[in-house]
C-alpha cells in the first residue's frame, strides 16, 4: 500500500514545479496579498511557500494531509460553477508521501499560531505545537522524492529552478495587485514588489517588462468579448519586433494557469500574420492572455494532472482570438 501512494502521489506532484503550483494556488485560495517562495537545490533539499493568508485553523491540523479532505468543496454541484482553484484535496496529502512536510500559520486576530509535521497522509503527534509566527501560512517541503530515487534523479536543479520561475512570473502577470517574490538558494531570482503602477494593467506591463528586460513601450494590452460565445478576453501582448528571444504564451482560463494547444496554434498564427504583413519571416511574442467564460462551458472532467483544458466552442473561440490579437497587434 506504501508503495501505491507512493506512486500515486508522484502522479500528482511530479516534480517541484508542480508543489509550487498547487501550494500557490493554496495562498491565492486563502486569499493573500503577498506569496512567496524559496527554493534550495532545485526544490529537492527544501522548497518553502509563504503567504499571508486566512491562516488554518488549529482544529483543522489533523485534517490537512488526508487525501480527499479539503475545505472547498461541498457537492458535486459545486464543480461546475467552481471558482477555487483546489478542489481535490490531494496536493498536501500527496506531498505528505514524498517529503518531510511541515507547516506552520497563525490565523490573523489569533495571537498564536500553529505548527506540525506530517507524514504518509497524517500529522504527526496528537496535537499542533503552539507557537509565534506571523499570519498567514508557511509550508514548508523538505527532501521532496527522498524515497523516490527514480524521480529524484531525473530531476535537474537548474532546469527546476527555471521552471519556478516561469511559474511565479505567470501567477505574478495574473494577480498583478499581489506581490510575489522568489528566492533560490537564498538568492533573489524575481519580485514584483517594487511595481509601482497603481492599475493593474500598468503594473501586468510593467511585470511583463520586468521579467522579459523588453524595452519600454513593447507591449499592447487589449480586451474584448463575445456574447455568442460567452467568452471575456484580455490580453497584454508584445509587440511585433519586440523580441526575437522569447516565444512564450501564458493563458489563464476562469483564474487558472491552463495549456490549451488550439489557444496556443491562434496566438501563433496572429504573430506569424503579423510577422509576415511586414515581411519579416519570424519573430518572437511574449504574450499573456486570460479568458472568462461561462464555467458550464469548461469540461470540469480533466484529470487533475493534466493542465490542457477543453471548453464548448473552442474552435469558434480560437478563431476570434486569432483576428483580435491580429488586429491590435497591426496598429
Ligand atoms: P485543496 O486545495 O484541494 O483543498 P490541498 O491539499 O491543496 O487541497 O489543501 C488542503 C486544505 O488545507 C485546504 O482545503 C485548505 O483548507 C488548507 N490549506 C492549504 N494551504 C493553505 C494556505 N496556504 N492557507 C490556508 N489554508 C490552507
Ligand atoms: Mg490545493
């Protein structure tokens, strides 16, 4: 059975990235103002996310790490119309099998805060120990995979360190208003707090800017809708010309970081257009697009690991994207 969840909890977390993902998801849930992370070794000797968030209940400790528990879901119902990004319950109790997991949070109005370890799904001792900490949450994943050494091995520091990074810049381009940073090996590798912009958009640009050293000025953001397919977009896109370097796509759908291979291919093809309406053969994009759609029209059905994504009207849907981002990018 060790050995089935084991195996299973791999599944879910298959690599650091993927930790980050989910505990990230868990601060937005909670609903911080300021997420950060840190990283040593990759995330294999210690990855640790911190939030200021509605903190956990000392009553609810015993509960975190057991699969199928979470505090977001009541019916099945809820599903459809989910606007949480857990509903699984699974990515701590999966942690749980492959890490040392500890976590601490204090709940703000509480003086004290909580903590305990957690192993294979329980918590370890009857109770969380007190003690001071400041509000919010801190998870703390160490030796991720040391009794996974097939998984450890195939894991590689530096290209796990780019892949959190990417990650934190496209939650840090979503939620513009919050404040993100990362640290690896005690370094500082990327933070939005010294964004300025008091909009949103001005500071999505600005993060945009930030992580991509474009020029001022390289972006174009855009929104638009469409009734008949129940559809709100939004979008900061480079320009044509910006760089040649990156070629890049961030898509968030109803608040989630999704792929979604025919969004992606219409993108593509608005840059190509573009590209070759002025007659240069390639060029690079860096784009970040978030669509709002009805939730009925999201198949709620995916497997849990799986980022793709595939929603009613979605050729329909790829081909206004298309014309849209082809239209503001050629002014
Ligand atoms: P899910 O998010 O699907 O509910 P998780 O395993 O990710 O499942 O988390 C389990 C539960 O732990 C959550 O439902 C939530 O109640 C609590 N939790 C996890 N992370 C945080 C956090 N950063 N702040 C507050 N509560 C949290
Ligand atoms: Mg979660």
């Amino acid at each position: 059975q060790e050995l089935i969840d084991k195996i299973a909890a791999g599944e879910v977390v298959q690599r650091p990235s993927a930790a980050v993902k989910e505990l990230i998801e868990n601060c937005l849930d909670a609903g911080s103002s300021e997420i950060s992370v840190g990283l040593v070794q990759g995330g294999l000797k210690q990855l640790i996310v911190e939030d200021n968030g509605s903190g956990i209940h000392k009553d609810d400790f015993p509960l975190l790490c057991e699969r199928f528990a979470t505090s977001k879901i009541n019916e099945f119902n809820d599903l459809q119309s989910l606007v949480s990004f857990g509903f699984r319950g699974e990515a701590l109790a999966s942690i749980s099998f492959v890490s040392n997991l500890k976590i601490t949070s204090r709940k703000p109005n509480s003086d004290l805060g909580y903590k305990a370890s957690f192993k294979n799904g329980v918590m370890l001792g009857e109770e969380p120990e007190a003690v001071n900490c400041t509000e919010g949450t801190t998870v703390d994943v160490q030796d991720l995979f040391f009794n996974y050494d097939a998984r450890r091995k195939s894991l590689n520091v530096n290209e796990e360190k780019k892949r959190v990074l990417k990650l934190i810049g496209q939650f840090a381009m979503h939620h513009a208003k919050l404040r993100f940073k990362f640290k690896s090996d005690n370094q500082i590798q990327f933070s939005s707090h010294s964004v300025l912009g008091s909009t949103e958009l001005q500071r999505r640009e600005q993060i945009m800017q930030q992580i991509t050293k474009i020029a001022d000025k390289s972006f174009t953001s855009c929104e638009s809708e469409s009734t008949e397919y129940q559809v709100k977009f939004k979008g900061t896109f480079s320009n044509i010309g910006a760089t040649k370097k990156y070629k890049e796509i961030t898509l968030f759908i109803n608040n989630r970081l999704v792929e979604c291979e025919s969004i992606k291919k219409a993108v593509e093809r608005s840059y190509q257009s573009c590209y070759q309406s002025i007659h240069e053969e390639e060029g690079g994009y860096f784009c970040y697009l978030s669509l709002e759609m009805n939730p009925k029209n999201l198949d709620p059905n995916v497997h849990p690991t799986k980022k793709e994504v595939k929603f009613l009207f979605e050729y329909e849907i790829a081909k206004e994207i298309e014309s849209w981002i082809f239209e503001n990018l050629k002014n």
